[in-house]
C-alpha cells in the first residue's frame, strides 16, 4: 500500500517514451491483467473473504508522485498509468495491491496508520507478489546471489511504511523487525509463497 495519499490524483494523460502509458492503456493493461492466473486467484479468495470487487476496483490514475500503484480502503486500487510501461509491470503492482486488499478484508482491525499493520501487510506483498524474484532484483541492478529475496522484501518495506506519514524511519525499521517473522511465514490465501 502507497501511503493512502500518494495514489491519489487526477485521471487522464498522455503517453511519451519517459512518461508511461496514458490512462487508457493502462487500463487496457488491467484488463489483461485479471486473465492471469495469479489475479484470478486472488480475486477469487477476495470474494470468498466476504470482499466484493467490482469492476471498478481496479483503475488507472496519472500520479504526481513517485509510486507504481495503491491500495485505498474503501476505494480500491490505482494503477500509477504514467509509470508503467508494460504489462509485467501492471500485472506486479495489482497482485501486490490484491494482496494489500486481502489482508485489509481478513483483518477486520486492520488500521494503516498503525507502522507495525502496514509493515506486515507490506512484508507479505512483497513475499508472496513475486515482486523479488531474482530477475527482477537483477533488471533493477541489485546483484546478490544468496539471501537477495528477504533483503528486498526489507528494503521495499521500508520505502513504503516510511511513507506513511504516520511512521517515521526508526518506527518502520522496528514495526518490520517486530512483525518479521509472523508476517513472511504467513502465505494466506497460499498453501506456500508463490
């Protein structure tokens, strides 16, 4: 989850080389998005939750800032159109949104402002939504053989919950180390991590 205020801009745009795709191809993009296995997978444990999600619980939006998409209670997910620029890119931060979404629907005291609840949330998005798998680690210049997954998870962690204007660095760093454990061996609604 983006802090709740950085997903939130107007919608409509244009599409240049450096400045991802217009909001219609990017929605273009969601669309393509929900065939893939893993997105009808977790739409369909969203809805066996009790979640219902429209069609409209997706969208794209131009963002002013730097973020790839959020999850917002009450609202859904956006889709930053003007920072993506393929579909591998599109199909990753819905998954990791959906899982945003599932854990804010199976917990119902779920509270974003609370530094330890998002950092739990944020561990499982990026352990379960394959966002650190090894070849994207390699294509975003990180190069370590043994360990790279974990030691991405925690440094994507991070750049989210501090963030949250609601968690300053030293609150996020201990809420992670704190939630670590519980939270990256929790793989619901996976029997295991993807």
């Amino acid at each position: 989850m983006a802090a709740e205020s950085d997903a939130k801009t107007s919608s409509g745009g244009y599409s240049s080389a450096n400045d991802g795709s217009t909001v219609e191809e990017c929605q273009d993009m969601i669309r393509r998005s929900q065939r893939t296995p893993m997105v009808k997978f977790l739409r369909e444990h969203l809805e066996k939750s009790g979640c219902e999600i429209g069609d409209n619980f997706i969208k794209a939006i131009r963002c002013d800032k730097q973020v790839s998409g959020g999850y917002v209670r009450g609202e859904g997910i956006m889709v930053c159109s003007n920072h993506m620029n393929f579909q591998d890119e599109v199909n990753q931060v819905v998954i990791h949104e959906l899982i945003h979404a599932y854990d804010d629907c199976r917990a119902a005291n779920l509270d974003w402002t609370n530094c330890a609840h998002h950092a739990c949330s944020e561990i499982r998005a990026g352990h379960l939504s394959g966002d650190c798998h090894y070849k994207r680690e390699l294509l975003r210049g990180f190069v370590k053989i043994r360990g790279h997954e974990q030691d991405c998870v925690r440094r994507r962690v991070m750049k989210s919950v501090i963030a949250n204007p609601y968690c300053s660095e030293a609150a996020a760093k201990d809420a992670m180390e704190a939630v670590w454990d519980v939270c990256y061996n929790d793989t619901k609604p996976f029997d295991r991590a993807p």
